[in-house]
C-alpha cells in the first residue's frame, strides 16, 4: 500500500515539474525603507532579505526556473511607480505565483467596508486601497497570490499628519531555514501552490485586522516572523496542511506571542479563499487603473499643447523679424499678424477638440472629476 502511494505521488510530481517550467515567480516588494524611524527601514531591509530567502526556496522545492523582482521602494515608494509595476512590468500573470509584501503606514477611512487597509504611499491622496491593488493583479490571473501586508489598520480621522505604524525596538530569532527531506517537502510545495483550473488561491496575510495597529521590529516584528515559522512547520511535519489551516495556526501563534508581551491592540487577520478569473482580461480592469490613466494623459496633453503654443509664438517672432529686415511694408506685416492670429486660433480650436476626445475615452471617469 505504501509503495502505491509513493508510486502515485512520484507520477503526480513528474506532471507538476512539467507545468512548473511554464510558471514563473513575481515579488512584489512595496517597502517604505526611506521612512524616517531607523527601526522602520531597518525593518525594511530585514523583511526584503528574509523574502528572497523564502522566495528561493520555493522556487527551488517547485522547480519554478524564472523569478521576477518588482520594487516599490525608497524613492519610488509612490502611486506611480506601484501602478506602472502592476500594470505594465506585471501585465502577464497567467498560471504564475505573485508574493506580494507590503511595509508601511496603513489606515481606513470612515465608510470602509472590507477588512484590507489603505496603503499609504507618501501621503493621504496618493493612497491606494490593498483590495484595488490585488484586483489589477487578480484580474491578469495567477495561480496563487500570496499577500503579506505590514500596516497599521485604525480608522484615521486626523489627516494633518502619516497614521500610524509601531516601531519597537524587541530583537527576534531569525526563522530557521533548515530543510527536512526533500520529498514531503516538495510535495507539500507541489500540493499547496498547485493550479486550480479558472481560479487563483488567494492568501491574505495582514498584521492587523480592522481596528488594531501593527507593531513591527528591526527583522520585521511578531507577525510577520510566526508567518514564516507556520508556513515552514507546515511544510516539515507528516502531516498535509491546508492554506486554512496554516493562516489559522498563523493568527493563533501572533496572538499568543502577543499576548505574553501584553500586546493586546495588535490582532492579525489571515485568510485564504479562491478567486474566479474573469472571462477577459481588459487592457484596463479597474477604475483605479482608468482613473490614474486619465489624469496622467490630461497632464501631458496640457504639457504638450502648452509646448506647441510657445513653438507657434516663436516661429511668428521669426518671421515678422525677417519680414522687417527683408523691408516688408507695414500693410504687408499687419497681413502677416492676420494670419499669425487665424492659426494661433486653429491650434487653440485643435486643443478643445484633443481634450474632448480625452474625456470621451474615459467617460465615467472625467464626468466624475
């Protein structure tokens, strides 16, 4: 009986390894590591290593070959940037894995509703919500997409200053990367990250629920530490884990460590569930994406037809120039004017129509401004 068994798990891994050299790896690291407490940035370049640590490993135990590194970070620790890597560096996504990690203040508004914080990238009007986020990336259809967000998650009310982020200074254990026998760990590996056909496994790993802060260290705090020894117990011990056990155990062993340093105003919430892939992928998914996209084109359509006002300016001061040395009448010149002002008024017509057709192509969106 346990020769079938491992015979049939040889055979299932043979398969995975032959879809696993289609699959690529994204890292999405959102890192505040210009934050101006030390601890913070420290914080920073403790989680960015420790993630190429695991990252590492499980490209290896899945026998994935490519892994890509996008970074949001010092900076570029801005709206721009985050947008440009989801939507254009990150455009194809299909049966990949994405880890994304993100470091920073965190804070809800008062008519949230979902359990994900507003990510807080330099200031209140450039902020972003983590579920906007995870849609566009969500929408280009992974395989699994795994969420690690370092965030404070009170509502704020005082937007006169950053909402918070706990820094204390508390040194931990770095997590053991020991690994136990290849086989029960690769096919751990195998079983928790395999492709489910038309749906992406989401797991939603947040240092605080709605409500409580996030209290973090100079090798990443509490939560973000058990993540990984969960995670590696999980992959270790004889028994198959299941992505709801792990984000379980997860929330147990963060409240308990709390608990023991009489934390109590930090409670995770971890989570995992299925996503349906959407029947099309749009060039444009989300409102988030349109909006950034239409404000953008504004920005330089105004820039470019401010350049061509001052180009036309300059080329009528030419030839008027010219048209004096050449000893042109004065009739003549104030012909000339004539039409230096007729084409001053087409190019300006010309700009109306550009920014009709702009508005025109993101409707909902200018009619909203």
């Amino acid at each position: 009986m346990r020769c079938m068994r491992h015979l049939v798990l040889f055979i299932l891994l043979s398969i995975s390894s032959l879809k696993a050299e289609t699959r690529h790896i994204h890292i999405l690291k959102i890192l505040d590591s210009d934050n101006p407490d030390f601890i913070i940035r420290e914080a920073c370049n403790s989680i960015s290593a420790d993630l190429d640590k695991e990252i590492r490993l499980m490209q290896h135990y899945l026998g994935v070959y490519t892994v890509h590194e996008h970074e949001v970070i010092g900076s570029n620790f801005n709206r721009d940037e985050l947008l440009k890597k989801v939507d254009y560096e990150m455009s194809y996504l299909e049966g990949d894995i994405v880890v994304l990690v993100y470091v920073g203040h965190g804070y809800r508004s008062g008519d949230m509703k979902s359990p994900a914080p507003m990510l807080y990238l330099n200031n209140y009007e450039e902020s972003l919500n983590f579920l906007d986020i995870q849609q566009i990336i969500l929408d280009k259809r992974p395989s699994l997409m795994l969420s690690i967000v370092l965030a404070c998650n009170k509502t704020q009310t005082d937007f006169n200053r950053p909402p918070d982020i706990i820094a204390y200074n508390e040194p931990l254990k770095d997590v053991s990367l020991k690994s136990p026998p290849a086989l029960p760990r690769t096919a751990k590996y195998k079983a928790l990250f395999d492709e489910i056909p038309n749906r992406t496994r989401c797991i939603d790993l947040f240092g605080a629920d709605k409500e409580y802060y996030t209290f973090i260290s100079q090798n990443g705090g509490i939560f973000f530490n058990e993540v990984f020894q969960v995670i590696h117990a999980a992959l270790s011990n004889n028994e198959y884990s299941t992505w709801e056990g792990i984000c379980q155990s997860i929330e147990a062993s963060t409240i308990k460590k709390l608990q023991q340093r009489g934390i109590d105003s930090q409670k995770p919430l971890c989570r995992y569930y299925l996503s349906i892939h959407p029947v099309e992928v749009g060039a444009h998914s989300s409102r988030i994406l349109d909006k950034h996209y239409f404000k953008k084109s504004r920005k330089e359509l105004k820039r470019l037809q401010k350049k061509q006002l001052h180009s036309l300016r300059q080329q009528h001061r030419t030839r008027m120039k010219v048209a004096r040395q050449a000893g042109k009448t004065a009739q003549e010149r104030r012909v000339m004017a004539l039409q230096h002002k007729a084409a001053l008024k087409s190019i300006k017509a010309q700009h109306k129509i550009d920014h009709i057709r702009l508005e025109r192509k993101y409707q909902p969106i200018s009619s909203s401004q």
